[in-house]
C-alpha cells in the first residue's frame, strides 16, 4: 500500500509541477497520500498541508465549482489568484521533494 501511495503522491506533484493539475487542487489531492505517508507535517511538505488548509472556503473540486454563482465564482477565483504567490515556490519546493524522496530510483 506504501509503495501505491508513493507513486500516487509522485504522479500528482509531478503534474503540479508540469502545471497540468492547478495548484491549489493538486495539493487538495496530494496531502491525503503524504499523511497516509507520515510525512504532512514535516519540512517542506507542510506547505502542501498549510495550501489545503487554507483554501477550504475556495471551490477547487469541478463538482464544487458547478454550483457556485458565476460572480462569486470569479470573486472568489480572484482570491485565490491574489494569494498563490505566497505559497507558489514553498509548494514547488515541496513537490520536488516528494519526487526526490518517493520516486522510484
């Protein structure tokens, strides 16, 4: 299970880092594999833990974004794009780290 969870967590910090799944939602789908890992809460992978934290009150998930009124959708989008430069290079950092720790050699 370890080892489906560690290419699990790989694949996605790969397509964060490839810019083919959007931040904010990759690290929604990574941080369950790295607690599953034991590794959430350590340097630099917190960082993934702090992005999903913080944008609980953003709709990331298409199926939370199709009920959302168009204008506050944007509101909200603008939020969120406002802030992505704070945390852009820590989760960056943080995505390398998960390949270079669970990829496999």
């Amino acid at each position: 299970m370890t080892e489906q969870l560690s290419e699990k967590a790989v694949r996605i910090a790969r397509s964060i880092l490839d810019g083919s799944t959007p931040l904010v939602l990759g690290c929604k789908q990574l941080v369950g594999p790295l607690a599953h890992l034991g590794v959430h809460r350590d340097e630099p992978f917190v960082a993934i833990t702090g992005v999903d934290t913080e944008t609980d009150e953003f709709p990331v998930l298409p199926s939370e974004r199709a009920m959302w009124n168009k204008q506050r959708l944007a509101e909200k989008d603008a939020q969120l794009e406002a802030w992505l430069p704070e945390v852009r290079d820590s989760v960056m950092t943080a995505c390398r780290a998960v390949i270079e720790r669970f990829a496999a050699s």
